[in-house]
C-alpha cells in the first residue's frame, strides 16, 4: 500500500538543559481540520482501536482514549445554519477564529487562536529548506481584544476597538529548524521568511549560533562586468556606480571575502565588500556579489548591484537591527536562539509595543520588524444597534410614569407601557398607571384568582409568545369584556358566552367575575399559577417586571432584563434601579453588564456585555435603550499580509451526533473512504500496524521505537500518514498504554508534538 509519513506534531519545543529539539513539520490546526459532519453524523473521521484484548489492564485505557478523542471531534461538529447568517470572512489572511470557536468582544485573541501555521497562512509561513534543511514558521497572537478600551484621545464617546498597550507582546514569531541549521554554512543561501525572499549574508563572520545577518534585494538590480555601469533612479534623479576593478580575495576573521573598488556617480573609487550597503541619496544598494574568476580579467570579473535592498540583523539577546542601526528596533529586545553546538533549532522573536495603539474599525497593527503583516479589526456582527438583528428595549421615564418599549416574539412592538408610576407626595414607585390602575405581572387562572378591574393591566403568554392587555370596558348588556392590545392597539371581545379570547391566533381562557363591577380573571398562563410573567422579546430575551402579587411600594423599582440562552457564552441579567423621588423618576442604576464608560461630556453612559448586548443610558433622562440578540456578536480580526474582512457566510449550529463513529481495528480497513484517527501502536492495532509498514515477523516495539524517534520523540506518537486513497490517518499511540493515554490528551489540545 502505497502510505507516505507527511507529518509529525507542531512547533517543537525544547525543556530545559536539553540538547535534542522534538521533531516539527506541518500539521492539522486542530482535530477540526478532519472533520466533516452530515445531519446527524460525522462522517469523517473515524476513530479507531485495537480489537485485541490480550492486555487487560492497556485495552481499556485505549478505549478510554478513543473516548477522549471523540469528545473532543464532537466540539467540532458544527453545521451551517440557514437565514440572517453572521460571520466574517476575510481574503488575503486568516481570521482569529477556528472551526469550533468564534471571537467574541472581551476575549483574548491568544485565547481563540494561539499559534497561525502554514496551513493557516500558506503564503506569510511557508516551510522551506535551505542548504537541506528543513523550516518551519510559526506566529502567535498574544492578549488584545476588543473591548471599550481605554478611548483615544480624539474620540469622544466610548467607541470599540484594539488597544495594543505600551509594554504588552504584539506577537511572537518563531523560526523553527527541526534538525538544527549550521549558520556558517549557509552563507549566501536564500531563504523565504514571512513571504519575502531574503539571502543570508555571503559572509560566513556574519552568521553563528546567536546572530543572523539577512539581506532583502531591492526593486532594481543588475550584474555589471569590470568598466560596466549600474544605473538607477532614486526620486527622479539618475545615478550610477561603476564597477572599476574587483580585488584580490581577503581574509575576514578565517573567510574567504571578495571586495572591489566602486566608482558612484562619477567619484573616485572606494572599495566595497560583498554584503555591503552602500547609501546613495537614501537609497541602499546592496553589493550582492562579488567574483573574481581568475585575477582582473576583462569580462570574467563582475558585481551584482540591488538598488533599494534592506538589511536586518537578529542577535539573541539584544534585538533586530535594521540596515546599518547601531540600536536595534525597539520591542525586538527579548529575541532568543535556541541552539547547542553549532546548530541553530529555533529563532524566537516577541515584539512588544512601543507607542500605545488603537485599533477602530478598519484600522491595522503593522508588523513593524519585517513590515511582512498586519493585524486588522474589521468589526462586529451584529453591530452594536443593528435592529434588523437585534431587540431594542427601552426603560424610560414618561413623566411619572417608567414605561417598557418592546418588540415580541410575534414581531409586535408594545410601546411606552407603563410598568410603575412614581408616587412624588410618598417618593415611592406603585405598581399602576397615573390614574391607579394596577399593573398585574403574575399569572392567574380563569377562576377567581385574580380580580382584573376595568382600566387595569395584565399579562398574557403562550410558549414565548407575550402581549400587555388592558381591561378598557364591560358591554354589560351581552356580558362582553373589552381588552385593549397594548401593541396593536386591536380592541378584543372576550365574551362570556365562550370564556375565550384570542390574542395574536392564541386562545386564552377567562371569566366575566362580576359585569356590573367590571371583574375579570383569566388563565393568562397556564401551569404557571402565581409566577411572575416575564415578558419575551423577539431574540429571546427576557424582561422580568416586579412580582404585583407580592408587591410593597418601595423608593426604588427594579426590571430585569435576561439575555438569550448561549451556546458557548453565559447569558447576563441586567438590572435596572429607578429610584422616585420628589421630582419624579430621579435616576437609574445599571449593573449586570461586563463593563460600561462614560462620553467626554459624562452625559451618557454606554455599556456592553461579552454577548455583545449593547446599552445606552441618558444620564440626565434616566433612561436606557438596551440592544440584544439571540446570536452573540462575533469579532473579525484577522492576521495576514494585507488582509480584508468582510461580514458574511454562515452560521455555525453544533450537530447532533446520533451515528456511532468509533471502530474496531477488524471491522473497518485504511480503505473505508475517511479519514482515521487510530489509537494505539503497531503491537495493538493492526491497522497501524499496516499504515507504519510492519512487516511479517517483524518486531511490532521496534517499529513503534523507529517511528516515534522520526518524530522527534520516545514514549509518545502523534503523526500523520497519508494513504492511497489520498485520506489521511492520524496515529495517537504511546509506548504503553498510560503513554497513549497522554497522547490522546494533549492531542485533545490540538498538541500535535511527538514526546
């Protein structure tokens, strides 16, 4: 069978002391990346373990590993959810974000994606080899988000952005060599880094185990024999070095190095060396190359000249130096190389920021050591106010009067309905209208429950579906009660005769107590006798109001308002505290909210949630507008070489899983047509076995031996195999069943290193 090893863990790291680097290579982002679901299924992958139980203390540890490994794939499960779809997609980079989770306001980005790899920028972090070697590159977020930030200085209300603080990590980017690069030998040589072809310095003294010199050509460049000239442009002007003699070969600290003797713009010769930045009106020519085929010869000596080129130094321990700086970039300082010997493995450059940065939307953090990416914050979804995606709740002040404006499950809006009126002479809020007319937030039933008078207010609610109602009038010739649709403004005939109504097609139960009184009482909630009513708005939130039945008249009246249920955020409370005074409604206290700030004025306050519930309060006015949504505002902020995002694409639901998706090593093979996840070495699964290439007779502990040190490791195996039918198959063993165990569990963490 034809099975090729294509990969083995993530980005290696080294413990301390130690003086052999765990093997890295490209790899799965996440366990995510090998699944694919259908309705009610995952069709792909399948995991599967050994049949044999010859081991009754190692088999039920592979079990217990092959359930580790599917409940983690189940996190990944998701399916694409029809209609108003609220996401981001982004071209020319990748998104803070996996399969499995989205950003969300308030989180860090290292939270949601730590590590971009190769596969997720297949450009910016190419692997390459150089001289034989293989390298990987790696660039990690660190703890911005997205919040109401400290505002800059030119806005002047609380706006959402990105604040990269003075002092925190921007990023760390990595440069990882598996088996180790020997720096003096790849003098000359190019490499490819964060998408920009560079060249290592052609002298050998420029390159050791803690300092690397790396050359960037320019826009312009040319080869020129002895006599030849190079000629360039710099802002319009014209100008020329000419090659006038290449010089015999020096020593430069035990190398070999090429010089020659330059003429620039018609000056007297200088002498320059290969590697050389030469400043001509601002602009660096670098001499490339210099060659001397046999001493002066007309024709056979040349200089290769890049006009425009750049030159950066990584020295472990002090910083990036760019061209000819004698101070590194400042925030490069931290730079570390990890190598024993001669062998550089990995290049650790952590940038922290200088100068306080804001992110608005739209705007981007460039990457200021390469100039090779950007971090950009393209926004939320849904806004902050949209209405065509969220509920837009207002508790006010209308005279003395705090009234509710809202919009039901049904698409109806209830405005301005009266919740509690400020009684000034007492200073304490009664649950009534101005005219005393009692507010009635409980459930009642159709006997004598509850006593509704004409004029005053109840609720009405089937399933999630809520309507106020006023009983308005009695016909007291045909025994028919009027209810005014507080939303609608409709007039409903609740007729004795029936004791039925009907409220938006739903049908409730009532009783005419007493015509001439004008007393009523219905079944406004069935089941839920006595319970405080709470009001559901179109997105699902839930506006609970105070309980009338057990109501005291009090200085201070609180509404609570509950965000929708959340797969993946907790859902907050928000709680609003008028306090009566003498002069009315005096104020409002809002607490529930992750945080809040004020304008430059303090005449408005503005508050947020992590699910992206948005509050504005009127400080002055006492009144807040308050905006939520069944669907948690996503944050699009991505990383990229230019990246541009856009709101769009799909809602991600999770899928129930309701087909099995773990196999016995004899019931499925490596041609079943999706991917596999197997567990357990060659010596319990036979299809490991067979995707390793064990051999009749041969030793099963031996192969596991050989396989895992490839990787980099000793007791634990993470690799990738590619099979024939161009599937893949995910091998999680351990060199017992404990180790295997281990393995099963950092790979739960998208740990991909062999150990």
């Amino acid at each position: 069978m034809n099975i090729k090893r294509i990969l083995a863990g993530t980005l290696a790291a080294l413990t301390a002391g130690a003086t052999m680097l765990f093997a890295a290579a490209a790899s799965p982002a996440s366990l995510g990346d090998y699944v694919v679901t259908d309705t009610n299924k995952i069709t792909s992958p399948l995991i599967v373990i050994g049949s044999s139980a010859a081991d009754a203390t190692a088999y039920p540890k592979d079990v217990a590993a092959a359930a580790d490994i599917a409940a983690a794939l189940a996190g990944y499960a998701t399916k694409p959810v029809p209609g108003a779809a609220l996401s981001f997609t982004v071209s020319g980079g990748a998104l803070v974000a996996t399969r499995a989770q989205n950003l969300y306001l308030m989180q860090p980005f290292s939270e949601v994606k730590e590590t971009f790899t190769e596969r997720d920028l297949p450009t910016l972090l190419a692997s390459g080899e150089v001289k034989n070697v293989k390298y990987y590159q790696y660039l990690s977020l660190d703890d911005q988000k997205v919040d109401f930030n400290d505002n800059p200085e030119d806005v002047t209300q609380p706006v959402l952005n990105v604040l990269f603080d003075t002092g925190e990590t921007a990023y760390t980017y990595e440069i990882v060599f598996p088996s180790g690069l020997n720096a003096s030998e790849v003098a000359g040589q190019s490499i490819n880094l964060l998408g920009i072809d560079f060249e290592f310095s052609p002298r050998p003294s420029d390159l050791s185990n803690e300092s690397i010199v790396l050359y960037r050509g320019g826009t312009s460049e040319k080869t020129i024999s002895t006599g030849e000239n190079f000629t360039f442009t710099v802002e319009g002007e014209t100008h020329t070095i000419t090659l006038y003699s290449v010089l015999e070969p020096e020593q430069e600290a035990g190398y070999t190095i090429t010089c020659a003797d330059l003429a620039i713009d018609g000056s007297s010769p200088e002498k320059y060396c290969e590697g050389d930045l030469i400043d001509v009106a601002g602009t660096k020519v670098w001499l490339r190359r210099v060659s001397a085929v046999h001493g002066g010869g007309m024709g056979y000596d040349y200089a290769v000249l890049s006009a425009g080129a750049d030159k950066w130094t990584l020295k472990a321990g002090e910083g990036v130096y760019r061209g000819e700086a004698t101070t590194p970039i400042e925030g490069t300082e931290d730079i570390s190389f990890t190598a024993s010997g001669d062998l550089i493995y990995k290049i650790t450059i952590p940038y922290k920021v200088q100068d306080e940065t804001y992110l608005l939307e739209g705007d981007s953090f460039v990457d200021p050591v390469f100039e090779a990416f950007k971090i950009t914050y393209g926004g939320i979804t849904p806004a902050l106010d949209d209405e065509s995606f969220k509920d837009k709740i207002t508790v006010e002040p209308d005279g003395d009067m705090v009234v509710l404006t809202f919009t039901n499950q049904d698409g109806a809006k209830t405005s301005k309905a009266p919740i509690a009126w400020c009684n000034t002479s007492s200073e304490k809020f009664e649950l009534t209208d101005e005219d005393e007319n009692a507010i009635i937030t409980v459930a009642c039933n159709n006997t004598a429950t509850c006593n509704i008078t004409e004029g005053e207010y109840f609720i009405v609610r089937k399933g999630d579906v809520t309507y106020i109602l006023q009983y308005t009038d009695t016909d007291k010739t045909n025994n028919v009660s009027k209810l005014k649709n507080l939303a609608t403004g409709e007039i409903i005939d609740a007729s004795n005769v029936t004791g039925k109504f009907w409220v938006g097609g739903y049908e409730f139960e009532f009783t005419l107590l007493n015509s001439t009184a004008g007393i009523i009482t219905v079944d406004n909630y069935a089941g839920k006798l006595g319970d405080v009513i709470d009001l559901v708005t179109e997105q699902g939130a839930t506006i609970t109001l105070p309980n009338s039945s057990s109501w005291t008249n009090s200085k201070y009246l609180i509404v609570n308002i509950t965000e929708p249920s959340y797969t993946d955020l907790a859902s907050n409370t928000i709680t609003l505290n008028f306090t009566c005074t003498s002069d009315g409604v005096s104020s409002v206290r809002v607490t529930g909210f992750n945080t809040s700030d004020n304008d430059e004025d303090n005449e408005n306050t503005y508050y947020l949630t992590q699910a992206g519930t948005y509050g504005h309060e009127i400080i002055d006015d006492a009144s807040i507008d308050i905006y939520t949504s069944e669907v948690p505002s996503i944050v699009g902020v991505a990383v990229g070489e230019n990246p541009v995002i856009s709101a769009g694409g799909a809602v991600q639901a999770p899928v129930l899983i309701q087909e099995p998706i773990t196999k016995l090593d004899n019931e499925v093979g490596l041609d079943v047509g999706s991917d596999l996840i197997l567990i357990g070495g060659p010596c319990a699964n036979k299809l490991v076995a067979e995707v390793m290439g064990l051999g009749e007779g041969e030793d099963c502990v031996a192969k596991f031996n050989e396989e895992v040190a490839a990787c980099g490791g000793s007791t634990q195996l993470i690799q990738e195999y590619e099979l024939a039918n161009g599937k893949k198959a995910l091998v999680i063993a351990g060199l017992n069943a404990d180790d295997t165990r281990a393995a099963a569990a950092r790979a739960m963490k998208n740990d991909f290193r062999c150990m």
